[in-house]
C-alpha cells in the first residue's frame, strides 16, 4: 500500500467519505433554506448560518399556493390508501382461499400486471380519461393506483399461510365468512398490511410523473408538482426553493424516522420477492 | 349470517371482480390502445386519420429518434455499470454488522424514499454553474468551473449521477441482504482448504450472489428506460437534446407538439424493448431455478 496508512485508518477516512457523500446535500438543502439571498450568493460560501431565516418558509408558502396542492397529495395519499385496502384485501383473499372457476386464470392476469411498465402507457390512459371526461379529477390519480398486482400477491402469500384448522374451527362455530375475514384474518395480515401502506403512502406522496401527464389544470396536482413550479418561477432564488423542497420532504422523513426498519424492511422485501 | 351455496359460488367473483377490473383497464388495455393509437395521424383535437405504418417509418429514418435511442442507451450503460459497481464496492465495505455500517446503510438509503423532485432540486443547486456548491470546491483546486447540467457533453453524465445517489442504497441494501444468506459453512470450508481471498471471492461469494445482482441488473435496466422526473426537472431534455431519452421525448411529441400517433409508436418500440428484457428475466430465472 502506497500511503502505508494502517488498515483502520483507511476504514474510518472511507467511511467518513461516505457519510458526506450521503449527508452533505441534505444539509446544503437546510443550510440554503436558512440563509438570506446574500449569504446564499456569497463567495466563498458560508457553511454555517448565524440567525435562521424563518421567513423563507412563509415566502414559500405564499408564492405557490402551497396549501391547495399540499390538500390534493393528503387527499389522493389518503384516498389511495383506503381504496388499496378496500380493492387489494377482498382479491387476496378470494385468491388465496376459494375455489373458483377461471382462478388460475384471473390470478394469472393479474400477475402479468406486475411486468407491465406503467410509465410507458401514460398516453393511451390521457386518452382514456379525457374521451369519460375525467381529466383534473382525483378520481384519475387515485383508482389506477389501488389495484396493484404486487399488492395482491404479497396479501394472497399471507392469507395462505393461516393453518387451514384455525378457520375450520371458526366455521364449525358458524362464524360468516365476513367475521372469519375481520377477526382472523386480517390481524394475522397486520404486518403485511402495514408494509404496503408504507409503500403505497411514500410512493403517492413522492410522485410526480403520472399527476403531471395526466392532469391539464392545476386543480388536483400535487406537491411535487407544487415545488417544481416554485422552481420554475423562483429559480433565482434558491433559498426559497429549498424551503419549499423540505416541506414536501419532510412528513417522509417523519415517517421514516418513527418507521426506519420497517421501512427498510417493506422495501427489502419488495426487492428480493 | 347463513351462507346458501349459490352466495358461495359468485361470492369470489365479485371480491375479485374490483382489482380485475381496474388492472385490465389500466394496465391491460391500454396497451392494446396503444399500439391502435400507433397507427393514426390525430392532434387530439381533429379527426383521427388512419396512416398505417407511416409513424414507424418515420420514427426510423429520423435522426431526432435516433439521438434519442443513442442517449437512452447511454443513460442506461452509465447508470447501470454504476450503480452495480459501486453498490457491490459498498456492500462490501459495509458487510460487518457494527454500529457506524448500520449508520451509514441507513442514510445511503434516505435519498431513496424521498421524492426524485426534491432531490433533483437539491443537487440542481449544488451542480449550478456560477454559484453551486459543486465549482465552488473546484474551484478551490484552481479547476475551471463545468457547467454540469448546461455543457452537452456532461449533461447526460451529472442526471444519471443524481440518479445513482439516489438508488444506490436499495441496491446496497439488496446486495447485502444476499451476502447475509450465503451459508457460513462454504467460508468455514474455505478456510479449511487454505484458498486465497481472490477466490473465495470469485468462487463463492461472487458465484453465492449471482442471480441477486442479475436480478439487480435487469431492474435497473427497466427502470433506467422509465427514467423521467430528474430529466424534466433538472434539464427538460436539454442541452441541445443531450438528455433526450426516449420516455421524456414521448412525453414531449405528446404534449408539446400533440403528435400522439407519433409519439404511441415510440411508446411501442420502447415497450417491445423493456418487454423483451422481462422475458428474458423470467427465462434465466427459470432456468437458474431449474438446474438448482
């Protein structure tokens, strides 16, 4: 080794390396978002901010009309969430514990859904929308979004795991299939449940491509979209944009923080299924 | 509630019937919708003018399209070699269970779940030519500054490198969930036959972790071809088209010039692309599944 450096000190300076990588653009992100407009175009830079500047936050806030599009991303989030739940946990189930004519089929065709890329068809699907007119409405960024063919897969693996003599027990006491459905299993499916509104809610919030392109108004876009425009109208002034930036960051990094190995986990499994 | 037996027999139906429903509509159909699209003249407004297979004709013999092939391709290659390479040299370096790898594993993997928007905006600053962070440094080892995202020739490179920042911990963290599960006992029989580091590295751990990193592979691959929020965000195909891919180009015949016959053929060449790859995924991995 050329620089004869003992092996510690190499792992440690590596690692050192690493965590700049990783951490410095978040904290240039917090630090611009503090400064004001001279600190933010001073040479050399400043690394540190002696009086934080709250007021870029408010600035922000007013130059886009921060709360119609923050309501559009809790209400197409929130909605996506429950018709997930509602779409996704009645299929998992009928898949994984009856026997139906056309089963193997339906199941396979759904299955097929999880290869399709979703992006490449954006265009067919604007067209879709506008010939119902149901462009600029949440109904559009929500129903696509509630079937997913992963969603069922991973739920249907779950159901089938309950031993067969837990629910031969509850139909001897003449439980419906609703109650068997409400008291057995779903809290057997809690973990599997709450790995996909992880999922489901950090990939609604995040995106930007799909109420981009299928939206002609501003009427239900949302967040992201809400910041790119901050961007687009104040690029000059980076401050704001970047205290823009971390409101829309900031309830997924609450949720990560409370949910870091679960989250970690959800996405684990999503990778390797 | 008592059941009847012909509750019984629609009962699955109509539980499925919801999810079925929506995934043909959504994801079924609208590739047949597509490739119908594919072979009419229409701005969305007028009347739809059936020209056969004039869209495809035109896509390949012009240069715009193949600028754009050229710059998909690129993306991919650069993306893909890096954050393998890279992600491998990571997990690596961060095999050993201690607290500051766990530290290290867990904020490589933040920039994942955050929106691709905010971390475009992020690294938009730091890579801006007169006041970003990025030339300042440079400039500091009397470099002259780059024009990260306005120099043609470095455009396409600093997009997927935000891209890269952005995945390389999902990776990491795929990577390592695959050396965790390599059994101990062919290191521990290793050990025993004295073979040097080289090859257990090549003979077991690389050849143990084979089918994740392909599998890795091909992932990235399909979603390199999807790849569209730091493009639109960052450099809108810009400059001169140097980040033109094929998925923002789409987007652009589409909505800019309102060509959707044009841009619906695009659309199919890049599917039978992204299709063809998946096949060849499943293939392999029966394959491999097999002969296990």
């Amino acid at each position: 080794m050329w620089l004869r450096l003992p092996k510690v000190t190499i792992r440690l300076l590596l690692s050192v390396l690493l965590i700049i990588i990783f951490l410095a653009p978040f904290y240039w992100m917090l630090l611009t978002a503090f400064k004001t407009l001279d600190e933010v175009v001073a040479v050399p830079p400043k690394f540190w901010v002696d009086k934080l500047q709250w007021v870029n936050f408010k600035d922000a806030f007013t130059r886009i009309n921060f709360l119609h599009y923050t309501k559009n991303s809790i209400i197409i989030t929130l909605g996506t969430l429950v018709g997930q739940m509602l779409v996704v946990v009645p299929a998992a189930y009928a898949f994984a514990r009856y026997q139906f004519k056309g089963k193997s089929l339906l199941f396979g065709l759904v299955l097929a859904t999880m290869m399709v890329p979703g992006q490449l068809i954006f265009l067919p699907v604007f067209v879709m929308f506008a010939n119902v007119g149901l462009l600029n409405t949440y109904v559009s960024l929500i129903v696509p979004f509630i079937a997913s063919g992963m969603a069922i897969f991973m739920l249907r693996q779950t159901f089938m795991q309950v031993p067969d003599s837990i629910l031969e027990a509850a139909r001897l006491d003449n439980s419906s299939e609703w109650k068997i459905i409400r008291t057995i299993m779903l809290p057997m499916a809690v973990p599997t449940l709450s790995t996909l509104a992880l999922l489901t809610f950090i990939g609604t919030w995040n995106s930007y491509f799909f109420p981009l392109v299928w939206t002609t108004t501003d009427a239900v876009r949302t967040l992201p979209l809400g910041v790119k425009k901050l961007q687009d109208s104040e690029g000059l002034n980076p401050h704001i944009v970047m205290a823009g930036n971390m409101m829309l960051i900031l309830p997924i990094l609450i949720v990560f923080m409370f949910a870091r190995k679960h989250i970690i986990k959800a996405f684990t499994y999503s990778g390797v299924k | 509630m008592k059941q009847d037996n012909n509750t019984l027999r629609i009962l699955p139906y109509v539980m499925v019937a919801p999810a079925v429903l929506i995934l043909v509509a959504f994801y079924i159909y609208p590739i047949g919708y597509n490739i119908y699209l594919s072979f009419f003249s229409w701005n969305m407004r007028g009347p739809m003018k059936f020209i056969g297979l004039k869209n495809y004709k035109e896509l390949f013999s012009s240069s715009d399209f193949a600028h754009t092939l050229m710059n998909t391709i690129g993306y991919m290659v650069m993306e893909v070699s890096m954050v393998l390479i890279l992600g491998l040299l990571m997990a690596l370096f961060l095999q050993k269970n201690t607290f500051i790898n766990r530290f290290i594993q867990t904020i490589s993997f933040t920039p994942n779940i955050i929106s691709l928007v905010s971390v475009s905006l992020i690294w938009m600053w730091l890579m801006n030519t007169d006041k970003g962070l990025f030339n300042y440094i440079l400039s500091l080892f009397g470099a002259d500054p780059v024009g990260w995202l306005t120099d043609k020739n470095v455009a396409l490179f600093s997009v997927v490198l935000v891209s890269v920042w952005k995945s390389l911990g999902f990776n990491v963290l795929i990577i390592l969930s695959a050396l965790g599960a390599i059994p101990p006992y062919l290191y521990e029989a290793a050990a025993l036959d004295n073979a040097s580091r080289r090859s257990v590295f090549f003979q077991i751990t690389l050849k143990m972790i084979s089918p994740t990193l392909f599998f890795l592979i091909l992932m990235n691959i399909i979603g390199s071809f999807q790849a569209f929020e730091t493009i639109s965000v960052m450099t809108n195909g810009g400059p001169s088209n140097s980040t033109n891919t094929l998925i923002y180009s789409i987007y652009k015949q589409g909505f800019e010039y309102y060509r959707v016959g044009y841009a619906s053929a695009m659309a199919v060449v890049l599917m039978l692309i992204v299709g063809l790859i998946t096949i060849l995924y499943f293939k392999v991995l029966n394959k491999r599944v097999h002969y296990r």
